[in-house]
C-alpha cells in the first residue's frame, strides 16, 4: 500500500476516535503520531521537526502567567466589576463580557484573551448563580472578531507567503 494511503486511513480512522469522544484527543494524537512513525510515514526527527517548541512555550508560558495572575484575585475583581455593571442581568453582563473581552483582544493574542476570560466568566457565573454554558462558548467567538493573526500563527503565515513566492519552507528554491 502507498504511503499517502497508509497516512489517509490513519488519518481517517483517529479523526473517527476523536469525534467519538471514546478517549480523550491529546491520547488519539499520540497514537496518530506513534503510527505515522511506525508505519513509516515519517521519521522519529521529521515528527519532532514538524513540533513547533516556540508555540509551545508561548501557551505554557501564557499558562503559567493566567495561573499566577488568579492566584491575586484580578479575576475576581474584574468578575464583580461586571456583575455590578451589569446589574446581574443576563443580557448586559453578556455585553460586558464582551466589552471586557474586546479590551483584551485590542491588547493581545486571541489565546492569551481567551485563556483571561475563561476565569472571569466562571467568576461572574459562579457568584450570580447562574449556568456558565451561555456565556462561556462567546469567549471564544468575542475573541475571533480581531482583524489580525496571532502571534504563534504568524511563522505559519510567513511560510505560507514563502511558499507562494516559490521557496520551499526549508530554506530550498524550486
């Protein structure tokens, strides 16, 4: 069997594992990955070469950065900000979500927004007493509105502008 058979089914096949949501993605990934190498798709180097560490170390970085930043309760008090804007009325404290959310995304990445407003919207959720489910996926899409990529996506994009000027990513020209 071809190789780019071999990687279609394997691609299929944990794409299937993933939307059944029998085990958990970052498992079925790994298993994906173990199989490209063993099937002999692709080396042990070229997979990790296909890692990017840089984008990797930003998240984590990020990570730990919303992790310490709640242990001093800015969370909390920027939760309570909206909630007494808000007047603890559903819709307005959607707004203000939003507002808050716009704030941030003016100043930074998506990931780093959305990783921000999580905590507040369990915050503000949590102490009106109310069901987090509706104003928890609008993290995300508040976010999305940003005119312009993130950072992590930005090497990506440079390679795409590579790529359609004729240079291959590794540096070669056809």
């Amino acid at each position: 069997m071809e190789q780019e058979v071999i990687a279609g089914i394997v691609f299929v096949a944990m794409y299937a594992v993933i939307v059944s949501e029998k085990i958990h993605r970052t498992i079925i990934a790994m298993i994906g990955a173990l199989l490209m190498i063993v099937t002999g798709i692709m080396t042990q180097e070229t997979a990790i070469h296909h890692i990017d560490f840089n984008t990797l170390g930003l998240l984590i970085g990020m990570m730990i950065i919303v992790a310490i930043t709640s242990k001093t309760g800015l969370f909390n008090f920027i939760a309570v900000w909206a909630a007494k804007m808000a007047k603890a009325e559903p819709v307005n404290l959607l707004v203000y979500l939003s507002l808050i959310t716009a704030v941030c995304s003016a100043f930074l990445d998506n990931v780093t927004t959305v990783l921000l407003m999580v905590p507040v919207t369990f915050s503000i959720t949590t102490k009106l007493h109310v069901d987090v489910m509706p104003y928890l996926p609008g993290a995300g899409h508040r976010v999305e509105c940003r005119r312009y990529g993130d950072p992590h996506r930005r090497p990506a994009e440079h390679h795409d502008r590579q790529r359609r000027q004729g240079a291959d990513v590794r540096g070669v020209h056809r």
